[in-house]
C-alpha cells in the first residue's frame, strides 16, 4: 500500500509538472521500472498504468490525453493541467481572520500551540490580517495538563492503537487498550473516546485517570472511525450522569457570547445589582459543574439568579479566590 501511494504520488507531480503532453514510455522508464521489456511485462505495466490513472481520476485528478505530435496522432500522451488540480485562493474576512487569532490564541497546550502559532505565522507571511479586538471578545483559555494528553492526541492524529494503565475511583488500576477515535473536553475535564479493544465497544477514558505512560501499538493507520461518529456527543453522553439544571443568570450586554449561544431565553435591557440598566437576563439549562464555570469565566459582568444552590457554590468560589 505505501509502495503504490507512492507511486501514485511521484505520477501526480511528473504529469503535473509538465508543459507538454508525456509518453507512455517516459512515464513507463521513469515509474514503472520494475516491469521488463518483454511482452508478459508490457502487459503488466498495461494494467497497473491503467489502474493507476483511475485512481488518480476517482481523487478528482482530471488527466489530459492528447497528441504527442501536433501533426501526427498516432501516439498520445498524459499531463495534468493546474488549472483543473490547483485549490483556489484562500481569503479571509476581517471577522473570520479575528476568529482565527482567537482560536489559536486559545491553546496554551505545548503541542497544540506550538502548531496554531505556524498557522498564524503562515497566515501573516500571505497578508492575512488578525487583529482580534474587532470581536470586543477575551480569548479563552484551554490547557491540558495530564501527562496523557499528548500521546492521546497523537495516537488520534495517526490512528494507532494504544494502551495504558487506567485507574477509577476506589479500584486498582487495570492495563485498557484502545483504538482512539477522539480527544475532547466535556466538563471541564479531558477525556480520550474510543473502541476498547479487550471489550469489543466504545469506551471513554478520563485523562486524569490514566496512570503511567500511554503506549503506541502497530503501525500508523491501523483502523478507521466509524462513519458518522461524533466524539463529543459519546463523550457527554457517557460522562454526564447527573441531570441538568435550570438557572438564571444577569449578563452585561456585549458580554457572554458563548453563553448567549445556548441561553434557552434572553430578556434584554434589564436593571442589574447595581441598580442600571445595560443587563440582559438569560435563561440557561445545563450541567451544574459547566453553569459554574461559565459564570466564573465573566467575573464582575455575571450574577446568578437562581437557583440558590448554583448561586451559593459560585459566592463561595468567588469568596475563597478574594480571600
């Protein structure tokens, strides 16, 4: 399979990178060699040519066929034009851009910082502009600080299966082997979502859990992911044991975009604790742990409402950060 990717690739850019029409033979000699002169070996350079060209043409690959010759066409020959393979320009909004800097702001993760910090650099280098004031918002924060994160994050980028010792509260830690089809956040925690290959069905593993080392087994691209999955979706559907609440919380206005977007109502221009207008009321359902923090995250520019529960945990939150 590596060999004919390969092969498949060094073909792409020969017919590619020519101005004229290619013959059969010169891409024979150059890509081809393992096939002799003699007529068993024209027969198979035949068929692996032929298949070849199809599996260039099922990628989208247009190839040309035309004459070698302008006044004789006894013989054609092959050439990709980049006018039918080359990917339009990219270009950005101010807005989109703005986007893009926040996301990659966001990361605090070495791996994944490092990797948005090439990106925006690249972006820069083609004139993009990124200037994120224009969203009036405060970029978020992600960090991953269990040792696992990486490996996982790895194993999911190449498809490889991997094992480690994993440990849940109050039991003794047991070696899990998983073929990883995700990382995600739910929570506030990190979480690792897969096919547990000593159970024979999907699992999600908590990172913080793990203990040890994680292990990379075979080769690169050993699996594929079931067509449709939604990690996050698995991940909340397995994790979230605890029903949801129903909250009211006071926002400034322009503050809150993330909670806006899933607010289940919005009364606008309410009077706010300090006696003035300029506050929005929102309605909000969802886990206890994630209201908490949403709230947090604000600061001054949030209030609980209700319930007293939510409202008592974030005063002593907010308490023991002043103290």
């Amino acid at each position: 399979m590596a060999e004919k990717s390969e092969r498949l690739l060094n073909l792409y850019i020969m017919l590619l990178a020519q101005t004229r029409f290619v013959s059969k033979q010169d891409i024979r000699r150059a890509h081809y060699g393992e096939y002799s002169d003699n007529t068993r070996g024209d027969e198979a350079f035949e068929k692996a040519f032929e298949r070849d060209k199809e599996d260039l043409r099922e990628l989208g690959v247009v190839i040309e066929v035309g004459s070698l010759d302008h006044y004789f066409d006894d013989e054609q020959g092959y050439r990709i034009s980049p006018d039918t393979s080359s990917l339009p320009e990219i270009r950005f909004e101010a807005d989109e851009a703005a986007v893009l800097g926040i996301a990659a702001r966001a990361w605090e993760q070495h791996t994944l910082a490092r990797a948005t910090t090439e990106a925006m650099r690249k972006l820069a280098a083609q004139g993009v502009e990124i200037d994120t004031s224009r969203l009036d918002l405060v970029p978020p924060s992600l960090r991953a600080e269990e040792p696992a994160f990486d490996a996982c994050w790895e194993a999911t980028q190449k498809r490889r299966e991997i094992a480690f010792d994993y440990r849940r509260p109050g039991q003794e830690a047991t070696r899990r082997r998983l073929q990883p089809w995700g990382v995600v956040r739910s929570s506030g925690r990190w979480y690792v979502v897969g096919h547990d290959v000593d159970r024979q069905a999907e699992r999600v593993f908590r990172l913080s859990r793990v203990r040890g080392k994680v292990t990379m087994l075979g080769k690169s691209g050993a699996y594929a992911v079931p067509p449709g999955t939604d990690v996050k979706a698995i991940a909340d559907q397995l994790v979230h044991t605890t029903p949801d609440i129903d909250a009211t919380v006071l926002v400034r206005q322009r503050a809150g975009v993330a909670l806006r977007r899933s607010a289940t109502s919005i009364e606008e221009d309410v009077t706010g604790p300090d006696a003035l207008s300029g506050w929005d009321r929102l309605g909000l359902t969802g886990q206890f742990r994630d209201l908490v923090n949403a709230v947090l995250s604000l600061g001054p520019s949030a209030l609980v409402e209700g319930p007293q529960e939510l409202r008592s945990d974030v005063l002593a939150r907010l308490t023991e950060v002043a103290r």
